[in-house]
C-alpha cells in the first residue's frame, strides 16, 4: 500500500481531490480529510513522519505529528471519527493486491477510474 493510494482513497472518502489534500490549504474542509490521510499512511505503512510530511508536500515533520497525535485523540472519543476511519480502511482493504501496478505499487483500478 502506498502513500498516495492511502491519499488519494482518503480524499475520495471525504469528496476531496487529492491535489487539494496535498495542497497548503488551511481551509476547513481540506484539513480534517488530510490529518485523517496523514493518520492512516501511519497507522497502515509505518512510514516516517518525515516521508509522510513529504507525501503532502510539507517541509516540517510535525505536522504529521500533529495530524496523528489529533486523529488519535478523535478517534478514541468520537464515533464519527471511528466511522470513518473504518470505512477508509475497508476501501483500502479491497484494494487487492493483484490491482496493485508490480513496477510502481499504484492501484491499477484506482488510476482506471481516475
């Protein structure tokens, strides 16, 4: 699984493209889908804070520190934040691996359908 499946089926979740997740917005509507995208590339890839931050284009690491440690926060005391972290995981769950591009790990089917 890679960082911008992870991204890419996150945006699609919340109604977001995923340029505009990668973007600097601060705007509300972008922020909350992107922390829940930096929160799920960690949770499900254990990649560095520093790649993910890269994954966003963002210079500064903390910003996925902070996105998980809120997202983590959320989740354990808000049902709609658990709702929809469980529905972005099965999303990606059906995302087999036989979709999967063997030279660069990106979802035939997501990029058929893009």
């Amino acid at each position: 699984m890679t960082l911008d499946t992870i991204i890419r089926v996150t945006g699609e979740h919340f109604g977001i493209a995923e340029y505009r997740m990668k973007q600097r917005t601060r705007d509300k509507l972008v922020v909350k889908p992107r922390h829940v995208a930096m929160y799920m590339c960690r949770l499900l890839t254990h990649s560095s804070y520093p790649d993910i931050s890269r994954a966003f284009n963002r210079r500064n690491h903390t910003t996925a520190i902070h996105a998980c440690r809120k997202i983590t926060f959320e989740r354990a005391r808000c049902l709609v934040m658990q709702r929809h972290i469980d529905a972005i995981t099965r999303a990606l769950s059906l995302i087999k691996h036989d979709d999967m591009c063997p030279h660069c790990g990106e979802c035939v089917a997501l990029k058929g359908a893009a």
